[in-house]
C-alpha cells in the first residue's frame, strides 16, 4: 500500500510540472537568487568532475544545467518524469545543436533499474530538490551505485527538515510555512499550478547513513543558509548592498556547521568506495 501511494503521488508530480513547463524558464531563470543558487551547484560539481565526463541527471527539468554541463564538455543524460519539461529540453538541445552530448529519457528516479541507458557514469546529479519529491529516498540512493563508475560521484541538491530562514517566518505570523519541514512521516503537501503532491525532507545525516557502507563524504554545503531563500525575489533589488554581504558571508561559511544544516537546501557530495 505504501509503495502504491508514492506512485500515484509521483504522478500528482509529474502532472504538476507538465502544468509548468510552459512558463518554468520564464518564472524562475529572471530571480537572482536562483542565478546564484545554479551558480554555487554548479561551482561545487564543477571542483570534483573530471573533463569530459558522463552525467546521468535525475529531474533534469527544462534542462538550464544539462546544458551547462554540455558547455563544459560533459556528455548528459537527462531524465525527468514529466514529459512536457522534457519537449521543452529537447527544443532547447536541438537549438543549441547540442544532440552530441545530451540524451533525455523519461525515466523515475525511484526506479532506475528500469532505465535504458544505465551508463555507466562519472556523476550522478540531481538539482533542486527533485529528490525531496519522493518517500522512499532511501531505496532510491541505494540504486545509485551500480549507475557509477569506479570511484564515481553523486551530487545531490535537497531540502533539509529545517531553514532558518523559513522558520523565522513565524515572526510574521506563518505558522504553517515556519513549521512545515518539521513533519516527518507522511510528507507535506506541496502544489503547482493547481496540483498538488507531496514531499518529504531529509537531512545530510540520513543521506550520509544510507550511502555509508558504498560512498565516502567529500562535502556538505548550506544553500540559501544566510542569503534568503528565492521566494524572497525581491529582496535584492531592495537591499542591494545587504544582498552582496549576504553572499560573501554564506559563501565564506556554506561548509561550516551549523550553516551546512540549517538553508533551503544542502549540497552534498559524496564519492563510491571501490
């Protein structure tokens, strides 16, 4: 029963960023907090991967960072479960004439022994909280090693059970909103474009006690820990200067506890025993 809920869940998902695809670019590639949240992910895959690389990217979406990464010289797999982020990908490959270096495949992450092209790859890479989108993470990180070669990364973009910034809201009267992440058994109830699903969220120490006996830790990272989350959009165009010293801070302190804990998201990265 329970593996039945998550998959009718994951298609209230799927249905909801179908909904988005259309206007995702639009929405988000202008917030300049999300410029900078694309820029630190990607800065910290871009310290551990090798050149020339094989990515396989699990809720790839519109495909801003596949591309990225194919820029670099990096071949992608891209894998979403909705099939509208993936029509707009594919458009966006094919006018960037980058069909060399990325692939897609509408492919669920909480099934990867069911994907095509199993690799095998240099990264394993999710963004965005993509993987907050499922109850059964721990089944799905123990899927990740036979996709890797020797020695090969993960690097994972998610939301932990507890932002500082979200729960100061509380000052402002946003219970719901302040206390939300603190749920911790049948998910929270989350929406887009008037769908609504679930997600769950989990801390560096679950990621790092799943993946314990296969990979070893090379870095955690708080997101959006000390600059504000991007729903908070215009805060640097109001605070332009607050904006800029929040940013030196967080990126002088991202790896430092209890900074690394307490953002909107974690960066962690970890790298297969062999």
């Amino acid at each position: 029963m329970r593996s039945s809920a998550y998959n009718i869940d994951e298609q209230h998902a799927a249905e909801a960023f179908n909904r988005q695809s259309s206007v995702f670019d639009a929405l988000y590639s202008p917030n300049l907090i999300i410029q900078y949240k694309r820029e630190r992910v990607r800065a910290n895959v871009d310290r551990f991967l090798k050149p020339r690389s094989n990515i396989l990217e699990l809720n790839a979406g519109t495909g801003e960072d596949a591309i990225y990464f194919a820029s670099k010289g990096h071949n992608i797999h891209a894998t979403d479960i909705a099939v509208e982020m993936q029509n707009v990908l594919k458009q966006k490959v094919l006018e960037k004439n980058l069909q060399s270096k990325i692939t897609a495949e509408i492919s669920s992450f909480n099934n990867l022994e069911q994907l095509l092209n199993k690799g095998p790859y240099d990264l394993i890479f999710s963004n965005f909280a993509g993987l907050n989108c499922t109850g059964n993470l721990d089944k799905v990180l123990q899927s990740f090693s036979p996709l890797l070669k020797q020695n090969g990364l993960i690097a994972l973009v998610v939301m932990p059970r507890f932002c500082l910034w979200e729960f100061l809201l509380f000052l402002r009267g946003s219970f719901k909103t302040a206390f939300r992440r603190l749920k911790r058994t049948n998910g929270v109830t989350a929406h887009i474009e008037g769908t609504y699903f679930k997600c769950w969220y989990y801390s560096p120490a679950f990621i790092k006690k799943c993946l314990e006996n296969e990979f070893e830790l090379l870095s955690i990272e708080g997101l959006c820990s000390i600059v504000p989350p991007s729903y908070f959009e215009n805060f640097p165009a109001k605070h332009p200067r607050l904006y800029a010293w929040l940013q030196k801070v967080e990126n002088k302190m991202k790896g430092k506890w209890p900074w690394r804990n307490v953002g909107d998201y974690f960066i962690i990265t970890m790298r297969r025993k062999d």
